[in-house]
C-alpha cells in the first residue's frame, strides 16, 4: 500500500493532527496553596404591610383579655358580695360599697382594671364591626346582664338598679 491513497493519507493527516493537539495542550493546576475563601455578606430587607398601630392595638387587645381571664373569680366575688353590678354602659359598677376601707380600695382598682379592659375590647370590636362606641356599649350591657347569675345587681335602661 502506497503512502499516497487517500485512506492512508487521512490517517496520516489525523495523526499529525493528534500528535500536533497532544503536545500543544496546557497544563492546568487545580490545586491552589490555600483553601480558598468566600466572604459573603447578605441583607435581608423585611417589609411589613399592616399598620404598626395595629400590631400595638392587637397587643392591647390581648393583653385586655389576659387581665379579664385572671381577675374573673375576683370579679365574681365582687357580684357575690353584692358590692359590684353590671351597669347600663356594659361596664362593672361599684353598686354597695363595702364598710371596710381595704377592701373598699381593693373592690374599686379591680373594678376600674375590669373596665379599663372592656373599653379596649369594646374600642376593637367598634372599629371592627363599624358600629358607634355607645351601640356596642349598649349590646355588651344587655349580653352583661344576661350572664349575670339570680341575685346579682343589673341596671335597667331606665337606670333603675334591680337584683337579677
């Protein structure tokens, strides 16, 4: 066979290509004398759609609801004692003082810490519900006196004060 046919001359050729390739290729290291470091720094950016106001309310709200959970037998004692009664405005009333000046005291800043936790409870559901403060006052009035036990004090729409 003859170095001049066309086969014989495509792998001549290819092999010079190969060869040509081999001992041009580069040598890469892939190894580096350290360890290689990334110092990488991020942000995270939170935004908040609601009102800041409104997470406080809520808080305040919350916070109501604990109170009045805790001070409930306290409050009832109060009704039982027949010293405090359910008033016309859905707030709790000091209808007999007690003849003891502690427990006077005591009866009145349980009483203003039970009404300051309604009036928050009665401002949500008024913004809430859309109604006025004083409709919502008077459906808790009435929702009041219906929970109230035989023998506790309850104001009438008219004012009038009658034991339950």
């Amino acid at each position: 066979m003859s170095a001049s046919t066309p086969s014989a001359r495509s792998f001549a050729l290819l092999l010079t290509g190969a060869l040509f390739l081999t001992a041009c290729s580069p040598t890469i290291k892939v190894s580096t004398p350290e360890a290689v470091k990334l110092d990488v720094k991020m942000t995270v950016d939170v935004y908040s759609k609601s009102d800041p106001r409104a997470r406080k309310d809520e808080d305040e709200q919350m916070q109501a609801a604990i109170t009045r959970r805790n001070q409930q037998s306290e409050i009832q004692t109060l009704k039982n004692d027949r010293v405090a009664g359910e008033n016309r405005e859905g707030y709790l009333a000091l209808h007999q003082p007690p003849a003891d000046p502690k427990y006077l005291e005591y009866a009145r800043k349980l009483i203003s810490s039970e009404n300051n936790s309604r009036a928050v409870i009665y401002l949500a559901a008024a913004q809430r519900e859309g109604k006025p403060m004083e409709m919502l006052q008077h459906d808790y009035a009435q929702l009041w006196r219906d929970r109230s036990f035989p023998g506790e004090w309850i104001q009438k729409d008219d004012g009038t004060w009658v034991q339950k």
